[in-house]
C-alpha cells in the first residue's frame, strides 16, 4: 500500500543556478509524483522562498547548528557546506516538528524525477545508490537517500562530533562523512533510483540525477568550441551525449514553465 512520503531537499541562497534546478525538481516530482515536497533553506524569506510556497512546498529556515565550526574554513569551503550539511540536520528537524515518519527520501537538488519512486524502501540507517561506478557498492552516492529518521536521530551527536573533527579537512563534504562514518552499514537502492545521464539514456530511470555536469554546464559545452576546458566534467558528458541531450530537453521543458 502507498502513502504519501515526505521528499526533503536542502540549499542555502548562494546559487541561483541550484535554486533552478531545485525548481526543476520541485516542478516534475509534482507533475510525476506523489511525493509531499519540503525544503530546509538556509536564506532569509525572499523572492525563492516564496516560488516554492506557491507551489505548497513546506519551507523550514534554518541554519546548520555547526556552523560555528564550519567558519573555519574557506570561503567556497562554507558556502557550499552551509548547504549541503543541512541534511544531516533533517532527523532533528523532523523531531522538533513532531513528524512521525521513521522513512523520509531526500535528495540533492540537482535531480528531476521522471516517475514515482516507491515508498515501501526500508533501511536501518540510510540506502543509497553507487556514485560513478554503478557496480561498485563499496561507496554511496548521497544525492538520493532514503533515512530513516529514527535511527539517524539516535546516532546523530556522534556523527556531528564525527563531522565537527574533519570539517575543516580537505576530505569531501557532507557525502564524504556519511561514507565514513555509516561505512558498511548504509544499504543499496536500486540504480534506476539515482540515475546519472553518463550511464546512458534509460526508459527505466526513477530520478535523474545530474551528478557531475549540470543542466547549464551541459548547454555551454555543447555551444564551446573547445569544451574539453570543461576537465572532468566534459569527460562525464562524452561518456554519452545522447543521452545529455535528451535528458537536457526534458529539463528546459520544466525550468521554461518556472
């Protein structure tokens, strides 16, 4: 039997380029979904903050409770920390608001959903997809994640400690830290659930997500005369342009009607 899961993404307000593709996000999980969309914004009420109210987003302001600690970095360091950490937060969150959910799905908000994804996924902690390698289990992508609230909740003071101690660290983000600390103990979904377009175009794929180049990285590249400027990126984009390409249309239809 179905239910309504509750779908959380997190960004701060320093990218207006990720405020777009949030609202591509926002826009086909309301078209392709079932899916009850909330928000944790790091940003002050605002023109953003409004657009996702009108489409019934639930938005929630908050800042990261380290912050503190994540200002001891550098400047690129914070801003896209200040972001990207807020999901480790969405247990507490959930606990403050009285939510009763033990399974949430969150995602980055770099994706578009193509279809419903399921709702009956369980896990003890987290599950999650492979990031590059789609064979390789040993690492998780955490652009899509499904949490259970519950145990994240009991386990978090030791993984913000965990976090607090390498935040100022060259080790990755947010996706980094959960690898570390939650090693061998995440479980898998399926890959269709985190599709990336480098894989190849598929009729299968749940939630695509745009891991590695973006929607406008993707536009510029194919308008360069020299794209291979681009390093990793371009080569993520010339395992399949095809692919880049249909996936691209599909998202320009989405973000011309925001």
């Amino acid at each position: 039997m179905r239910y309504f899961m509750k779908w959380f993404m997190c960004i701060n307000d320093s990218s207006q380029n990720h405020k777009d593709m949030s609202k591509v996000a926002v826009l086909s999980a309301l078209k392709n979904t079932t899916l009850e969309p909330h928000l944790v914004y790091d940003g002050f009420r605002d023109e953003y903050s409004e657009w996702m109210l009108s489409k019934d987003v639930k938005v929630f302001h908050k800042t990261l409770t380290y912050y503190e600690e994540l200002r001891r970095c550098n400047k690129e360091r914070r801003s896209i920390g200040s972001g990207a950490f807020l999901r480790t937060e969405i247990p507490l969150l959930a606990k403050s608001l009285g939510f009763n959910d033990k399974y949430i799905l969150y995602t980055d908000c770099d994706v578009m959903f193509l279809k419903d994804p399921p709702t009956d996924i369980k896990t003890e902690y987290f599950a999650c997809g492979p990031e590059f390698d789609r064979e390789n289990k040993t690492h998780c992508n955490t652009g899509v994640m499904y949490m259970n609230l519950h145990s994240l909740y009991y386990t978090y003071d030791n993984f913000k400690k965990h976090i607090v101690e390498r935040i100022d660290k060259e080790v990755g983000f947010d996706q980094a830290m959960y690898n570390e600390f939650y090693r061998f103990m995440w479980d898998s979904i399926p890959i269709e659930l985190n599709w990336k377009p480098y894989w190849g175009y598929s009729e299968d794929a749940i939630i695509v997500h745009w891991h590695g180049p973006k929607p406008m990285h993707v536009s510029i590249m194919k308008s360069m005369s020299n794209p291979e400027s681009y390093g990793c990126l371009y080569d993520l984009w010339q395992r399949d342009i095809e692919s880049y390409d249909k996936y691209l249309k599909i998202w320009e239809e989405f973000i011309c009607s925001v």
